[in-house]
C-alpha cells in the first residue's frame, strides 16, 4: 500500500562559531497498511507453492514446477522486505547513527539476485528436457496454473497503490505481477500439449518464463545496486536540486551536494551553500529544509551555509 507522508517535519538549526550553519529536516513516517500487505501475501503465496510444487511433480510439469519455483523465490523475498521494513523503524543506537533504515535497500538487492538464481536453475533444467521429453498431465496442470493467475493477481493488486513510494514495495508489485503472467503462459501451454501431444512445449515455455522474469528482475537489480552505492534515487533530479538551492534568497553558490538514499523510502541531502548577508539564518534554513521536503521528497537535510566559500576545502567539484 502506499506509504503515508509524514504528518509533521522537525527542523533544527543550529549556529556555530563563524560562518557555519546547519539545519536538518527529517520527517517520521507513520505506520500503514504495507505490512498488512505483505503478511497476505505471504500466507496466500506460500500455500500455492506448496500446492503447485505438489502437483507439478505429479503431472511431471516443469513449466509448473518452474512456476513454483518462481513463486517460492517471491515468498522467501516477500518475508526479506518485509522483515527489512520493520527493522527500518528501529531508533538509531550506538554506531548505527543512522538505525537500520539501509536494510531496506539491502533486501531489495538481495531479492533481484535471489530471483536471478532461481532462473538459472529453471534454465538449466529445461536445456535438460529438450534433450529428455517427459509426458505432462496437461488438464492438472492447467487447473494449477489457473489458480495461481488468480492468486498472483490478488497479491499484485495488494502493492498497486505503494509501488510508486517504496523499492521494496515495487519489487514485490513486480514479482506478483510477473508471476500471474508467467501462469497465464502455464495454462496456454498445458492446453497446447493437451491439443497437440508436443511435450517440447513444455520446456520451451520453460524459457520463456525466464526471459520474463530476468527482463523484469534487471531494472530492480539496477535501482537497488545504485541506492546501495548511495547514488541519488531515480526520481530525484540532482540537477533541479542544485538549481533550486542557488536560486534561494542570498545563495550565490551551492557545493558539495549530496544525495543518497536512507533506505527504500527515504532521501537524505547535505550540501554546502555559500550566502553572504547570512542576516536570517534561521528562518532561511528551516525554509529551505521545508522546500526541499515539499517539493522534491528528501526529508532529511543538513545544510552548511558559508558566508565565504573561499576558505571551504570542499568546494572543488573534485572532491567528496
């Protein structure tokens, strides 16, 4: 489900002898309805697992055991982000200054390569059917898929609305949505054996589940290994940041902007920016943390205003 926004923002500014300030603006989201979702799904999809894996080894389908691998692959990544999230809530302690938020980032990594492994065993095993065609209860089988179509579209439409504010949340859209494909494929399959007799049908289709789930899997595995490489998320314009920051009252320059993400929901900036007539430092720093929340998502800000960038070891484009 989508994730609330915050309903209150804390900004704290603070002076420092000289020129510095900082502010910092984070928001605090409140609980939702995601885990509600996630402990659904969970439930549904591992009965189906076990039923599937049943019945494909007794119609002798590989098209419906590699369904079911598929599918259990999702469960164990299912359980991954959501046990990610809730160790996201904990307070920061002792060294991890920044609590466990990055788990979240983590889990979805771990579950694109998850489901990059699961494919290779299906691959690998279809490649062997070729070679050794095994007879398929095609009505079974169909019956099982059919199933599963209508349990992986209940599961996708579960993470519709959250899919757009959480990585974790996307991935998990993603597989259920892949998943009630890839069973739409297992029927019309069974049915073309039934009709056919060709049992090469079987591993083809094998195949092409595959495609479907790696061309599905690449774009999460990208987004996740960038957030875990602290690049700024993909729907943040660095650009439009920076421009944004120097267009503020008095800034005549910002340097050593940087933008990372918290965790799968949560954006973080700190950036130096250099405003000579510093005269109202306060009220500059909460508004600009304000904005940055408002209009580009990034709920925790740190700012360091110069009055003199001259002196700043920092302001060189080269250095981090």
């Amino acid at each position: 489900m989508a994730h609330a926004h915050d309903a209150h923002d804390h900004d704290h500014a603070a002076h420092h002898a000289g020129a510095h300030s900082h502010a910092h603006g984070h928001h605090h989201a409140p609980a939702d309805t995601t885990g509600r979702a996630f402990a659904i799904a969970v439930v549904l999809n591992a009965g189906f697992v076990l039923v599937e894996a049943g019945i494909g080894f007794w119609a002798g389908s590989l098209a419906l055991l590699a369904d079911a691998g598929h599918n259990l692959s999702d469960v164990l990544s299912l359980i991954m982000a959501w046990g990610a999230m809730a160790l996201a809530r904990k307070a920061p302690a002792g060294q991890r200054t920044y609590g466990l938020r990055k788990a979240t980032v983590l889990a979805s990594l771990a579950n694109a390569v998850l489901l990059l492994l699961a494919v290779g065993a299906i691959a690998s095993e279809a490649v062997r059917r070729f070679a050794d065609p095994a007879p398929v209860a095609s009505g079974l089988v169909m019956i099982a898929a059919g199933v599963g179509v209508v349990i992986n579209t209940a599961t996708a439409l579960l993470f519709l609305r959250g899919r757009r504010d959480d990585l974790n949340v996307k991935g998990a859209f993603q597989h259920m949505a892949a998943d009630a494909a890839v069973s739409l494929a297992v029927v019309a399959g069974a049915a073309a054996i039934m009709f056919t007799g060709q049992t090469w049908i079987d591993p083809a289709l094998s195949l092409v589940i595959v495609v479907v789930i790696v061309l599905g899997t690449l774009s999460l595995l990208r987004d996740s290994a960038d957030l875990a490489l602290d690049a700024a998320p993909r729907n943040i314009d660095v650009a439009a940041v920076r421009h944004w920051l120097g267009a503020l009252p008095g800034v005549v320059e910002v340097h050593d902007l940087h933008i990372w993400a918290m965790s799968t929901t949560e954006t973080a900036l700190t950036a130096h920016v250099i405003r000579p007539a510093n005269d109202d430092g306060d009220a500059f720093l909460h508004g600009a943390c304000e904005g940055l929340a408002e209009r580009f998502g990034i709920v925790h800000s740190t700012l360091q205003v110069e009055t003199d960038g001259a002196a700043c070891r920092l302001a060189p484009a080269e250095v981090v």
